[in-house]
C-alpha cells in the first residue's frame, strides 16, 4: 500500500510541474501568459520560458521587477501589466 501511495504522489507532483502556473492572464491584443504570484515574488511563465522576480516597493497594487528590468509584473486586483524583455502587455486581466 505504501508503494502504491509513493507512486501517487510522484505522479502527481510530476503532473503539476508541468501543468500551467495557478493564475492565467489575458491581454488587449489576446496575448496570453501564467504566473504565480506570493508575498515576495512572482513567478512567470510564457511558453517555455520561465521567470522568478522579487517583489519591490509600490504605492498601490503589488510590482514585481527583476534588476535589469527586463521583466516586470504589475498587478491591482485582478488587472495586471507585463514588461517581457523590450515588449509590454497592457491591460491583462485574470481568468
């Protein structure tokens, strides 16, 4: 029975590695991606790619921008916006 249940549970975190991040954001232009956000960081995930960015300091919402500023994460509520690289989603809103 043991064996059985260890073989579960390997299967099922093996699962939800793969499986998409817990939130998933809408664009305007349809542009879709997932993250993950917590106290500290968000964790963001577009096709392949994934991202860790700590969470700074902002006067409203949550802001998570990594020091190069090459990834940032801007959230209120359920509306976000995303800066990937030199590219900026606006107006996404959580599903």
């Amino acid at each position: 029975m043991k064996k059985v249940m260890g073989i579960c549970l390997v299967s099922t975190l093996v699962t939800a590695c793969s499986s998409t991040l817990p939130h998933q954001f809408t664009c305007e232009d349809g542009f879709v991606f997932d993250a993950m956000v917590t106290s500290d960081t968000a964790v963001i995930r577009i096709n392949d790619v994934q991202r860790e960015i700590p969470r700074i300091r902002a006067a409203s919402g949550a802001q998570y921008e990594s020091e190069d500023k090459e990834t940032g994460l801007y959230t209120k509520g359920k509306d976000a916006m995303l800066v990937w690289d030199e590219l900026s989603y606006r107006d996404c809103v959580m599903r």
